[in-house]
C-alpha cells in the first residue's frame, strides 16, 4: 500500500478550499450585480409612476406653456426674489424641479445609473433646466447657490451626453429604413 505524502494531502486541500473561497466570491459578486438592477429598476419604476402624476404633468404643462411668458413679468419675478421658501409664485414647478434633484442624486450617489437615466429622461432633464434656470438664479438670490445644484449638474451633464449620444448611442439604433429621415437622428 502507497502512502501519500501528508505535504501532498495539505497542498491540495489548500488548492480545494481556495477555489471553494473564489468560487463563493463570484457567486457572491454576480448576486450583488443582480441585487443592484433590483434595486435599480425598483426605483426606476417609482419615478416613472411619479413622471406619470398629474401634480408633474402640470408642472412640465405650467413649464412650457406658463413659465417663459411669467419671467417677462416683473411681479412674477419680483415673487420669486421675495420666496424664502418653494411656495407662492414657484409651486407648480417645484414638483418636477424636486423630482430631478431627487433622480441627480441618485446618479450622482450611483444608486442609478445615468446611461439609463440619460436614455429615458436625458431629453426632457436638459429642456427642464433650460425652461427653469432662471426662476432657480432668481431663488439662488434669495436662498443662496444651494438651490437645484443637483438638478443643474445632472441637466449639463444630460445636456454633454445627448451631444455626445447623436454621435455614439443613437447611431446604434436600429432605424426603420422606410421612415423618412427626420431632423433627430436620421
């Protein structure tokens, strides 16, 4: 009868039990992958059904259709110096300001990713910063430049990745080929 040599016995359950260690670390790994698109596409649902509330389809309403002609209007302007706080003159857009900087942090912390942020909402964030920039200078005057740094950074940030995007991302879309062109993407 062969004897094996005890050295032999040690190396080889060392090898064992670091693949067993390797292999838990992987699984372990690809379940924390798995558990973050959880998390994400969690959160990415609650935001489309707040995008979905009437309080932000007015406020995205009141943006376009209200805003542009109120920041030519000196008691509407005056309103929004004198605001120490989101009421008053600025309430029906302060929903949907608050809703980005909500989402910026969560880009901004990692929690969601801003690929798929930019891809859902990046179209509409830039045009929601353009439509409110100068209600939220007006604020900043009188709250100081805390106001909407999220919202802003997300909004060039947007703004850099749609640039960017026309070139990279948009182009590897598949396109109906009897669509005509259009000014977007085509």
């Amino acid at each position: 009868m062969t004897r094996i040599d005890p050295s032999i016995v040690s190396a080889v359950s060392s090898v064992i039990s670091t693949l067993v260690v390797v292999i838990g670390g992987i699984v372990a790994l690809r379940q924390l992958r798995f558990a973050r698109h959880a998390n994400e596409l969690a959160t990415l649902t609650k935001f489309a059904e707040l995008w979905e509330t009437e309080t932000l389809q007015k406020a995205r309403r009141f943006i376009r259709d209200e805003l542009p002609n109120l920041m030519h209007d000196p008691a509407f302007v005056a309103d929004v110096r004198r605001a120490t706080t989101t009421g008053g003159a600025v309430a029906s857009l302060t929903p949907l300001t608050n809703f980005y900087e909500d989402m910026a942090t969560y880009v901004y912390t990692g929690a969601l990713s801003e690929k798929t942020v930019m891809l859902i909402y990046g179209g509409s964030l830039a045009e929601t910063w353009k439509g409110v920039r100068g209600v939220i200078a007006l604020l900043r005057e009188a709250q100081g430049d805390d106001v909407g740094n999220m919202f802003e950074h997300l909004a060039m940030r947007a703004t850099n990745w749609r640039a960017q995007a026309e070139k990279r991302e948009f182009r590897r879309l598949l396109r109906d080929p009897e669509m005509p062109p259009s000014d977007y993407g085509g």
